[in-house]
C-alpha cells in the first residue's frame, strides 16, 4: 500500500510526527471547506525517534486518544510517510501513452530508480499534467518508499481501529492544502514553505505550482525546549510548559529564544543554498513558515530581514468554516501543527 490517487469518500488524516498524533477531519460542499472536528495527542518519549516510529503499540494508544478526543465517527483514515522516508521523481511520459503500457513502463522506471529490492518498496505513480517543455509529454510523479515505513504506520493506525485507505509522502500533503485552500501556488513563480517542527525542519519549493525541490533535516523545537530544561533546571513537562505560557526569567528572550531564532534562520539559509545549487534559480519569489516554531513572535520578520525575500507565516484556513465540536480557540492555537493532517483528509475529498 502507497496510494497517492485520489478517493472520492471522507477520510481522517492522521499525522504521525515525532511528538504528537495529529488527526483532523473535513468535509466540502461546493467549493467550501470545514473542519468537523480535530485533535492533537502528544506521543510519550522514545516511541519515536526522528518520525521513526521504535515502538508502534504507545503510538497505536496515543492514536486512539486523539480519535476519542476528536469524537469524529469516521474509521477511514490517510497517513504520510516522512519526507526523508520517500523517494520521489519526476519523469516524462508520452501524453498518448495508453494506461497499460504507463504501468509497465512506470515499474521499469521504479526498478531504475529505487535503490532497495522491489519486494522490499511500496511504490505508486501519479500524472501531474502537462509538461513544461513539450506539450507532447506529461510529467509524472513516482514516489516510493521501504516497505516496513508504511507498516510500523499502518500497524499503529489498526491498533487504535482504524483502516487506512492511503499512504501519501508528508510534502504531497502539504502540497494539497497549499493547492485547495489557498491560491499561493497560482500566485507565486516559485514559493518555499519550510515546516518547523519539534524534531525536524522540512523544505518544500514549488516552482509554477510543481513540486521541484524537498530536504529534512533534524532540527527543531525540541532544541529550544532541551535549552530551557538545562539552562532552569526544569524538567522536560515543565520546560515545554513555560516555553508554551511564557513563564520564564527576564534573559530568557535574549539568552535563549533570540540564539533559537537564529538557528532557525540558519536552517532556513542552508536549505536554500541546497536548493539553489541543484536548481538553475538563486531565489524564490516568497517563503512561508509554518510548524510550531512558526508561531514564536518575530520570527518570520527576522528571517526576511536576514535572507532578504518576503517570508509569511502560512493560514490557509483562513476561508475554512470550523464545525461546532471545534473551538476556535483551541484551534487557532494548534493550527500551525495541522497542516499535514489537513491535507491528508483533503485526499478523500478530491
């Protein structure tokens, strides 16, 4: 199982990161969008190591909080694999090529471009449209992954009662929130949204509304909590909860957070010049930030003034209704950390 077409039935996302279980679960009508309901359960330590999953039976658990917490009814679910789990490649295809002989040349391809045994990948293709320099040829995506990434998920998802439909990468999710609810990729020749997380940064650049660049790499606010923890001798429930409220001495903003903010933006400079060395491009016309992280005051104008390109905190639920078992507080302050899971349920909604 690594399905990126589409289904046409209402799907939870569930996202698995490092940290927490994140699941959401919209509806549409039209061309309107709501979220029915939702949840965020953190996931205790060591059950995952970087997006790893070490011990599936506590995330199995933490995955059945989150659906009780969320009292969504659906038992359905989509799943992504981590970024730096999968394998992706564009390649040109003939437009007349008949779906058959698509199949059998995309499994030639995959052989070609998968560096593990077949019996040990999950695989799965996808027509993106047109390509940019022949009308004659359309782009198609392949992505692939070991089959034991989607597994350890699937296994957690079962234990909790729930039957995934489709495993997708955690940049195609992205990609389809950025697509549905927002006209980002319309309006920008070439757009970088770089995610925050707890444990890992990820960069996805899109060029013409084409997914052209992705890297992860292991670094997020799991440092500024371990910081805080050293440097006020708290324990780790303690820490994330004065860095969550803000309870903390005078120097912890210049001492800490400011250093923190740096190495974001640190981050964020390495993984450009990444992008620009494999590219024929020296910069992207915007940025958006999201993740957790991206919620730390000042962030995002610090890295604008720094790198010099128009950096914005990314909302894409801004035209999107929330439904009367959501409270808008709460969700408001988890948002930043529901994308994924979002785009996830957007797959059963094409």
């Amino acid at each position: 199982m690594f399905s990126i077409y589409p289904r046409k039935e209402s799907l939870l996302g569930l996202d698995i990161s490092s940290s927490a279980i994140k699941l959401v679960e919209m509806t549409r009508k039209g061309r309107d969008y709501r979220i029915e309901s939702y949840s965020v359960a953190p996931l205790p330590e060591g059950v995952a190591n970087e997006k790893d999953i070490v011990e599936p039976e506590p995330v199995g658990e933490a995955i059945r909080k989150a659906l009780r917490d969320s009292r969504s009814k659906l038992k359905h679910c989509a799943l992504a694999i981590p970024t730096s789990m999968a394998i992706s490649k564009i390649i040109a295809m003939p437009a007349s090529i008949p779906q058959a002989e698509l199949e059998a040349q995309m499994s030639m391809e995959a052989e070609q471009h998968i560096p593990y045994p077949m019996n040990e990948v999950n695989y799965d293709f996808e027509i993106l449209g047109p390509s940019a320099n022949s009308p004659e040829t359309v782009d198609v995506l392949l992505a692939a992954t070991r089959s034991e990434n989607v597994e350890v998920r699937v296994a957690a998802a079962e234990m909790a009662g729930l039957t995934v439909d489709i495993v997708d990468t955690e940049t195609h999710a992205l990609e389809k929130v950025l697509r549905h609810l927002t006209n980002e990729l319309e309006q920008n020749d070439s757009l970088a949204i770089v995610d925050f997380g707890a444990t890992m940064t990820g960069i996805s650049v899109f060029e013409r509304s084409r997914l052209t660049f992705s890297r992860e790499q292991t670094f997020g606010g799991r440092q500024l909590t371990e910081e805080i923890m050293h440097r006020y001798g708290l324990t780790w429930q303690e820490a994330g909860l004065a860095k969550k409220e803000g309870n903390l001495p005078e120097n912890y903003v210049s001492e800490v957070l400011e250093p923190f903010k740096d190495s974001m933006v640190r981050q964020l400079h390495r993984f450009l010049q990444f992008y620009y060395a494999s590219s024929q491009r020296d910069s992207v016309s915007q940025i958006l930030i999201c993740g957790g992280c991206a919620r730390i005051p000042g962030v995002d104008e610090q890295i604008q003034s720094t790198i010099g390109i128009p950096v914005r905190v990314i909302n894409p639920f801004t035209r999107v209704a929330l439904g009367s078992r959501v409270s808008p507080v709460r969700f408001t302050n988890d948002m930043q950390a529901l994308l994924i899971a979002a785009g996830l349920s957007l797959r059963g909604l094409e």
